[in-house]
C-alpha cells in the first residue's frame, strides 16, 4: 500500500477526492496534480482518466478510472519529461479545462475518438471550498458516475 497517509474521498456526484490537503499555514490549496485524458484501453469506454498526483517532478500515487466512482491504483508510465513540465511549468487554467470539456462533447457527438489531453493542476485556492469541483468535473464530463452506467 501507500507509505503514506493518503485520503481518498472517491467522486460522489462527479466529484473527485484529492490527496492531503495542503496545510493551514497555506490555506485551501490544491494539490499538485497531472490529469490526463485519453482514450480507453477497455472497448467498454469511450475514454479513461489517469490522476496523478504529484511531489515535485515525481508521482506519489497514480489513479485509473473509467468512471466516477471507480479509481484503481496503478503503475505510473508518464515520461519523465512530461512530469517535469507540469511540475515545472505553467498550471492549466480553468477555462482551458472548460473548452476541452466542449471540445471533447463535440467530438464524441461526431464520432470521433478521444484524443490524448494533459491537464496540470497546482495552487489552485479554495480547492476543498469549491473550486475541486470547477476544475475536475469538466475533465469528467461525458464518464459514467459508475460501473454499471456503461
């Protein structure tokens, strides 16, 4: 398991969990975290979302969900290179994340398969008093809330 505390509070309502929140002295901050966005190794999906989360340039935990409800601890496979630009670099703003959203509903009305999107979320304020959910849903929109909702 984790060498570390880690708290998972699962999507409830399109919601993802996050790692430890950031100390007091900091206020409500986001965690560092890579989402990325693809299409799915399971033909039962149409896309899967890998969330990682970050300690610097490396991965402290990665998640794989089909779904909202679902998240699967698996092996990081990120490229190094990948994990130092969003760790180095510029976090994505929301209203990148918010015109990925309606560009990815286009593209499933049209068929079109979903395309690999890396999203870089860090010092995001407020991040348990609501803006978890601004940032994170968007990138959710369009997966089933669970299983069974293929």
């Amino acid at each position: 398991m984790l060498t570390r505390t880690l708290t998972v509070l699962g999507l409830t309502a399109g919601l993802l969990a996050t790692a430890p929140v950031a100390s007091a002295q900091y206020g409500d901050l986001s965690p560092n975290i890579l989402v990325e966005s693809g299409p799915s190794d399971n033909p039962e999906y149409r896309r899967m979302v890998f969330v990682k989360f970050l300690s610097g340039d490396r991965v402290s935990v990665n998640y794989k969900a089909y779904n909202r409800t679902e998240f699967k601890q698996v092996p990081n496979s990120t490229p190094r290179d990948v994990l130092s630009a969003c760790a180095n670099g510029a976090a994505t703003s929301l209203s990148e994340i918010k015109s990925f959203e309606r560009a990815e509903a286009r593209a499933k009305r049209s068929g079109k398969k979903p395309e690999i999107v890396r999203f870089c979320i860090k010092n995001v304020q407020n991040w348990e008093g609501g803006n978890r959910n601004k940032y994170l849903d968007p990138i959710f929109e369009g997966l089933p809330h669970a299983g069974s909702l293929k």
